[in-house]
C-alpha cells in the first residue's frame, strides 16, 4: 500500500476568539492517497480553512500529528517547514490572493522560487501551466483579468511546483453555481494531470456530488 | 523570479513613495557630500591661490585683509604703499625676489593687478608651476594686457582686444569710473591655474599710474602743471591709443610717464619670497628673521600667506562643522524617512508577506526582503545623491567664483565617497530593520483572508 501523501491523527486545535465564540476542531482519522481528492464539508465556522493551515503547516495544532508525505509537518522548525510547504503543497484561496503588481506568469514563478524545480525550467514551467489553463495574457497583472482568469492564475500557482497535495479553501465561495461547478471541475481536472492528491473545503452543497469522498467537519 | 525582482515589484507598487524616499536620502547624501567636497576644495583653492609667495606686504589694517585683498582679490586695498617704499624694503634684505603690485581697476567686475613682469618670471601662482599662456606673451610695456583663464571666459576677451578699465571693483566703493582716456590692448591670455588669479586681468604698473596720475589732476581742477598735463587737442602722441568718448564738459588731462610724482606711483601690496638654504627644501629658516624684520615697521602690515589661510579655516572652522552636522543630521532624519516609508508600507503588505510565506518563503527571508529593499533604497538614494553632489559642487563652484572670485575645482574623492555610500547603506540596513522585524513577525493565517 503507497504511504498516504496526507495523513492526520487525532488532531486537536482549539480557536479562541477574543470577540467570544471561537470553536474546538478534532479530527481523529483523515488519510488521502496520492492522486486522491477529497471534499471537506461543513457549515461556516466548522474549521475548514483551520483545517487547511493546520495541514499547510500555518498554524500549531494543540495535539495530534500532520503528516504530508511521510513527514510530520509539525515536527520541523519554522523555515524548514515553509521549505517543505514550498515543495510539497499547493494552495488555491476563494479570493485567490494573487500577489499585487505581479503579472500573471510572476506570480506562478514566485512560486517556483521555492520548489524543487531547477531555475532553467521556471519560465517554461510557468508557461506551459498558464497555457494549459487558458491564461491568454501571461504579461497581465490580477487587476486586468477577468475573475475566471484570476481564478486559473491561482490554480496555475498553486500545482507549479508538482505539489503532492493541493489545498483548496473554500474555492466557489464567490461564484455562481454554474461557475462554481466549472471551477471546482478545473481544479480537479488539472490536480488530476498533475498527480496531486486534492483536500478541497466547501460548504456549497452543489459541488457535493462532484466528489467520490466527502468529509464533514462539526461545527 | 528572484528576490530582487521581488524586491522591484514591491517598490513598484509604491512607486510614489517609493521616489519620495530615494529623493530624500539622495538630497542628505548630495548635501553631505558637497559640503565635504567644497570644503576640501575651498581649502586647496586658498592654498593655490598664494603660490610661491611666503610673504606679503601691504598697508591693509590686517594680515589677513592683506591676504584676502592681496591674494584673493576680495576688495581693493585702500591705503597704498609708495614705490620708494617699496624700494626701501626691496633693498633691505637680500629677497630671493619681490613683486610688486597694484590694485583698484577692473575690467567689466573682474580685479585688474597692475605689476611688473616679474609677476609672471618670479611668482608662480601655484607653487613650482610657472605661469602658461594659452595664446599670446606677456605685458612688455605699458596699456598692455594679461588676460587670466577665467576672466577671458567671462569678458570674451582675445588677443588684439583694446578695452578701457573701470576705476575700483565691481561692487566697490569706487567703483564706476571708466578710465576711458586710455584702451588697454589684450596681449596674452593665461591658463587656468585654479587658484584667485584666474579671474584676474594684468597689466603694467606704470600705465596703471597714469590712469589714477590723470584722475588725481582731474580731480584737483587743475590743468596746468607744467608738471603733466596736455590737453586733449595737443596731444596725440603716445604710442598707445585713447578713448575718445569725452563729454565731460572740460579738457582731458593727459600725463605722460616721465611726468609721474612720487604721489602717482603708488601700489598695495608687494609679494615676496626669501633664499632657500642651500639643499633644503622647504620654508626658508630666513623666514621668520625676514618677518620679524618688516614687522618692526609699523606703517605696513605684514603677513605670511600660507599662515593667513590656516587662520581663517580655523575661524570659519566651526561653521564649517556646523554644516556638516546638519548634513549628518538630515542624512539621520532621511534615514527615518526610509524607515517610516517601510513601516507604513508594511499595513499594505502583510497579505503579500503571507502569500509568500504559504508559497514556501521562509520568516527569515522574509526579513531579508525587507532589509534588502531598505537598502537598495539605500543605494538608489546615494548613487542620485552623488550624481547631485557632483552637479551641485558644480553650480557651488561657479556661485563661488562669480560672488568671492574662488576658484575651486571639485573633486569627488572616491574614498570619501564609499565612506558616504557605505554609511548611507548601513543607515538603511539599520532603517530597514524595524520593518522587517514587523514582516518577520506577521501572522500568516490571520492575513490570508480578505483585507477591507
């Protein structure tokens, strides 16, 4: 059996809110194999985006263990973990969070920067990935593409560096159902070709029956 | 992509602020950096401007009047020594040679030292270098002219030129009066030597005598003399040409150069140089018995150039540190500046920091970013600051000649230079590190949500 590319164990973060409120994730067992892409559902609040941190390695879990291929992401220092991040995990945000003032192949190659890739083959890279997902004007900044565009950017981004894991937070949340469905299809469909295990989290239950798996988070 | 091109983008975004804040670090360094230039330069252009004079004579009321009016040509000395004084001290002491000299005309604001050949055989204007023409020779003989680098740039003055010389300095006094009975003829223009003499023009001490022997009659009402004076209408016959724009009202007096009284051959100053010992090199050890000596006669004012010069840097020595201080002290506050621009500008980036610390940047080289930047701030700022000093020294330099007739070279001494530069990076590395120490710190998952 392939080692999992992600693997949690008994997951415990507690959120506290100043303003009040706040909430406790536990996640006893959650494996994806490679290639696997999964849904994260649950109502607004459930923890689903602190779920995404916790496995990117942004924030501490309280207890538990994170493991994305084979290694225990909580287990490295700081900047060896921003490293692995780098190498090893992709994210797409729902507001992209493309980076101001660089065009769309910058902001692909920002990634590159941090991945295993050799520096002769970023532009390439870049290219072929924008190409791929219908980027017509590489040389434009977010501000001048369309939301779709944007949209592609930052899945383009997100699986530049051949990421065994891709991390999608709450990706439709601003999209009109028909639009939403095509996205969702896009980000799986490029995960697939690259070989990228997919962790996507939704409350939009019109993308429900798109995943094989589904799990949900209690608020 | 690299952390430069990072760096560039991000200084792009906040292209306003980001000029702003290399303006101002430039305007310090430009400042700071002219400010030591011209005082170097100022310093070496009084040096140059004494030559090989090791001492000068006149009746000003202070050695170092004497000096600025004997050598820099700041005023027209107003109280004259007589030739036969002159002769009195010139045969008093076995001088390795003396020149003297006469100030008081100009031509179109430029000093005109009326003097004799030795001027240009004996004085070096700086020390070891002798006087070169450009174009033409020397002053033979009265109503001849020299023309300095300087000056014939300003007054367009060429070799054939006949112009007349205006009583006193531009600015002066006396100034005004144009001895227009006698045209001067240009014979000779000089080299630029760097030094006072350069705006300076120079002609015969007895043609000088003549004009002010003229002006003296005029002035007395007084024609007759058997003495000197012809008029107009009777004399044509010099050997040199006259104006003869004469609408005063009255005849013209004329006076030839065997007619000159002792009360007409007057000068103002009289630069000197004593013997070397034999094999040294260096101030004469005559020097100070050579001083000492012309000090005794109270009627003249003595004074050693070179001596002069390190009186008044040490006087206007405080002033100049006190411009430096200030230059320091805007070279800090620009260093705030850039401090300030970075730290304001982290509240727009901490979604940018974020996005790059999830694609992989570390926390440290997140701080590195920022320090980077502060300090290509840093070097844009000094590298703009330098061009503007170098352009700045340039327009000081003609300011100081046009105003005090210094003439100053500026040089940009690479070692002070890199000192500037080198300080100015370290200051914006040290700006840079409130800002980036904020960067480091900013919380990743908290700034990847939509900021309003």
């Amino acid at each position: 059996m392939p080692e999992p590319t992600l693997a949690i164990q008994n997951l415990r973060f507690t959120h506290a809110d100043p303003g009040g409120g706040g909430f406790t994730l536990a996640l006893d067992d959650l494996q994806l194999t490679p290639g696997e892409q999964v849904l994260v559902a649950g109502t607004s609040g459930s923890g689903k985006s602190t779920l995404l941190q916790l496995v990117a390695g942004l924030l501490d879990p309280d207890s538990g263990e994170i493991k994305v291929d084979g290694r225990a992401m909580h287990a490295m220092n700081g900047a060896e973990r921003d490293r692995y991040r780098g190498r090893r995990i992709g994210m797409i945000f729902q507001t992209f969070n493309l980076l101001d003032g660089f065009s769309a192949r910058e902001n692909v190659l920002a990634a590159l920067m941090f991945s295993d890739l050799p520096n002769r083959e970023h532009r390439e890279r870049a290219d072929q990935l924008l190409q791929r997902l219908g980027i017509e004007r590489p040389d434009a900044t977010p501000d001048r593409l369309s939301v779709g565009q944007q949209q592609r950017v930052a899945v383009a981004r997100a699986l530049a560096s051949r990421p065994g894991l891709v991390l999608a937070d709450e990706p439709t949340a601003s999209l009109d159902p028909a639009n939403a469905t095509n996205a969702v299809e896009l980000i799986k469909e490029t995960c697939r070709q690259e070989g990228a295990a997919l962790l996507l989290t939704s409350h939009d239950p019109s993308i429900r029956d798109t995943f094989e798996r589904v799990e949900e988070l209690q608020a | 992509m690299t952390d430069l091109r990072i760096i560039f983008r991000s200084l792009r975004v906040r292209l306003f602020s980001t000029i702003v804040t290399v303006l101002t670090v430039a305007i310090a360094v430009g400042l700071l950096l002219t400010l030591l230039i011209l005082r170097e330069s100022g310093q070496s252009a009084f040096e140059r401007g004494a030559g090989n004079a090791e001492l000068l004579v006149s009746a000003d009321n202070s050695p170092l009047v004497s000096v600025l009016n004997g050598i820099f040509y700041a005023n027209p000395p107003r109280n004259p020594i007589s030739m036969t004084k002159y002769e009195s001290i010139r045969d008093s002491f076995p001088w390795k040679w003396t020149v003297p000299m006469q100030l008081g005309d100009s031509y179109q604001g430029q000093p005109v030292v009326a003097t004799n050949s030795d001027f240009f055989t004996e004085f070096q204007p700086i020390a070891g270098q002798p006087w070169v023409f450009t174009e033409g020779r020397r002053f033979a003989r009265p109503y001849e002219l020299v023309v300095g680098a300087e000056a014939a740039r300003t007054t367009g003055l060429v070799i054939g030129d006949r112009v007349p010389l205006t009583h006193g300095f531009s600015g002066s006094r006396e100034g005004g009066h144009v001895h227009d009975t006698h045209l001067f003829e240009v014979v000779g223009i000089l080299e630029p030597t760097g030094a006072s003499h350069d705006r300076a023009l120079f002609t015969d001490l007895t043609g000088s005598w003549v004009l002010h022997a003229e002006d003296r009659l005029e002035r007395e009402g007084t024609s007759d003399a058997s003495a000197a004076a012809h008029d107009d209408e009777e004399h044509d016959d010099h050997g040199h040409d006259h104006g003869h724009d004469h609408d005063h009202g009255h005849a013209h007096i004329h006076v030839e150069v065997e007619d000159l009284t002792d009360a007409d051959r007057m000068i103002t100053g009289i630069l000197m140089a004593v013997p070397s010992r034999s094999g040294r090199s260096g101030a004469s050890a005559v020097l100070p018995q050579a001083f000492d000596m012309l000090r005794r006669d109270t009627s003249i004012t003595v004074a050693s150039p070179a001596n002069q010069i390190e009186r008044l840097f040490a006087i206007v020595g405080n002033v100049d540190q006190l411009f430096v201080a200030m230059a320091i002290a805007v070279l800090l506050s620009s260093g705030i500046g850039i401090l300030l621009a970075l730290w304001n500008s982290m509240e727009q980036r901490r979604r940018q920091i974020a996005i790059l610390r999830v694609l992989g940047c570390s926390q440290g080289r997140v701080f590195s970013l920022v320090i980077t930047e502060s300090v290509l701030i840093g070097i844009g700022g000094a590298l703009t600051g330098v061009f503007a000093c170098w352009l700045g020294s340039l327009l000081a330099a003609s300011e100081l000649r046009e105003r005090l007739g210094l003439v100053i070279e500026p040089e940009l001494d690479p070692a002070t230079i890199l000192v500037v530069i080198a300080g100015t990076l370290v200051l914006a590395a040290a700006a840079g590190l409130g800002p980036a120490i904020r960067a480091y710190r900013t919380p990743v998952a908290r700034n990847l949500r939509p900021i309003s």
